[in-house]
C-alpha cells in the first residue's frame, strides 16, 4: 500500500524509507512546504539520488504561523516544532493511510508522545511508524553503511527541515539574524545517494 | 555484524529479524533457556523453517527463581517478567555487540524503559534494537503478508516465550495447576514458514 514517509533529505528519514521498502511498502518521499520558501529542494535531490517517488505537500502557512508564535513567544524551538509536527502527521493522515517519520529513540523534539500516536491513529483511522527502536549510534553506523553522506554547515539552500521555512518567517518578523539567536548553526548530515554508488 | 535477535518463534522477534537481515545484519536467533524445561523446541523449529541460523543461549536457573519469587509475591506477572527480560538482555550483551529484541510499541511487559536500555548500551558497550516504532496493527498486518502464522492455544510444547519454564517452575512449586491462576489461557501467533511458501 502506499505509505508516506515524511522526508527531509537526512539519514534519519531516509533510513526509515529504505526499512519500509524493504518490507514491501510501496513508499513515496514527502516533503512539507509552507509556502515561504521552496526548501523542499534539497530533499527532492536526495530522493532523487535514491531512486525514491518524491512529492511536496502544500500545508497551511497557518501552521507555520502558529508554530512560529510559540517559538518567539518560549525563545525556544521545542514546543513550536513539535505543535508544527503534529499538524503536519495530521495534515498527512488525511492523505494517505500508512504514514511514517524518522523520529528515533532518543530525539526529544519533535516526537509525539504515546497518546497523541495513538489518537492520531484512530482519530485518522492510519498506521504511523517511526524509528523509536533505534538508537543514535545504530542510526549512524547504518547509515554509514548504506548511504553517501554529505556533511556540512547547514544553509537556507542545502536542508529541507522544518527549521529553514520558521528561520525564513523568524527573519521575516523581527529582521534578518533574528532566527540565529534560536537555531545556532550546526553541521548537518545530508544523503547524497547510495554507498555502493561510490 | 553478528547479531543477537531474542527469539521465541513468534511474529514480533520474527519481523524484526527480517529487519535486521533486510539491513545487512548477521542475524542469529537466540532462544535463552533457564535449564528447567525445553522450551526453547518450537522457536527452533520456526528458525528453521525462516532459514534463519538459531542458537540457545543456556542462563542460569538464578535467574527464573528470582523471577518467580517475584511473581509469586506480586501475584502478577509483570515485574518478575521485567527483571527477566532484563536480566537476559544482560547476558546476550555479554555475548554479542549488537542486540535486539521484538519489543513493540504497544507492550508493557517485558519493556525496558529508556533510563534501562542506556545503561544496557553504556555499560555492556552494545547496541540494544527493538519495535518500539511499530504499532500493533502494522505488525499484525506486516507479519500476515511476509509468514505463514498458526493460531493456536498456548501449551507447554508449542510456546517458546519466558512463561513456558516460568509455569513449570510455579508449578513445580506449588503443584500442578498453580500457574494457571497467573497465566490464564491465551491463543498465540507461531511463524511456521514464509507465507510465499504456502
């Protein structure tokens, strides 16, 4: 059956992807854009280089709005982004009936909490996974192994995470720079393709 | 690498072996047996049938008398088979690098906690897997799709979970019958094969 398996182009994401199709889903790589800046591209790339059906979903910029209010109004990102997330498995579910993210053991933001799984999948009548079963340095060594990876500071241009459209509606808000006072710069780890590919 | 998969011949420790096999793991289904009872025949034989190598990994007896001793004073199964599946993760990490389990997200017990499975990974020096991103009714479903499953009432020769030499202890114990008092009756799932093989 198709499943969604919302994507960002990092290894996280694209591991889920490749479990999923392993076990015979017909998996399709969706990116969430709102509409502020077309930072759904470099996961499309990613997608791309693996071969994956990749396809945007247009959400409400409404959300984004929301989720951007309680991250000026907290002057930190965890609750916006996991309200931002919510919406987006929301907005999903109502598009397809098994959905799935890269969220793994130990990530604290964004993660549903049991409940809200579980209301998500009976309210939308939908399956949704996650890699809950997998640790940090599991994740890592496998994708080592199975992905190219690119690893470099993070730029508007070469990530397709929820954090460039909020920084994008930050800037917009309170004047360029303003963002970076909330999401200081990170190196990132971007799949670029298939190890064997090398 | 050669990893540990905590098998009882059910569809949980089934799928995920087959996960970890997608993933390029060397997978070794291990069946613990505290020495009281065989029961560890029935996952052998589901191994076999999936093609799978299967190991027992012999644990000392200490371990399923504390356990009992636990269950007999709580007069529920629940912490005792906690401390259990504890102890014998414990032990497989003693043996292997990299350990996993069919844990899902929806089971109370046997269930590390997130504060259990860090220190399992920090002090052992391992990496702990298991479903804990997976629901119920995707492995239900999964699990339908990829093996040949018979439906059954659990005995003491067709299950090869904890309870079987759980119950022979109890009941060497406290005489014959006593355990079922504990363990009430239940229909369980076996993996007898691959379902393309039907």
């Amino acid at each position: 059956m198709k499943t969604c398996v919302l994507y960002s182009g990092g290894k996280d994401s694209s591991l889920m992807a490749v479990i999923l199709q392993n076990l015979g889903y017909q998996v399709e790589l969706v990116t969430v854009n709102f509409g502020k800046y077309p930072s759904w591209k470099p996961a499309a790339e990613s997608a791309e280089n693996l071969g994956f059906q990749h396809r945007i979903l247009e959400t409400s910029e409404k959300i984004l709005q929301d989720a951007v209010e309680m991250i000026l109004e907290d002057g930190y990102p965890n609750n916006g982004l996991n309200h931002l997330h919510h919406q987006v498995l929301l907005h999903a579910a109502s598009n397809y009936h098994i959905i799935a993210d890269g969220i793994r053991r130990d990530d604290r933001v964004p993660k549903l909490n049991i409940n809200q799984i579980r209301s998500l999948e009976d309210s939308k009548n939908v399956e949704y996974m996650n890699l809950a079963g997998f640790g940090h340095k599991t994740i890592d060594d496998l994708s080592r192994k199975i992905f190219k990876i690119k690893k470099e500071l993070t730029t508007i241009d070469n990530n397709s995470d929820y954090e460039i459209e909020i920084r994008y509606l930050i800037d917009e808000l309170g004047g360029d720079g303003t963002s970076s006072h909330i999401f200081p710069e990170h190196i990132q780890s971007r799949v670029i393709g298939w190890r064997e590919n090398e």
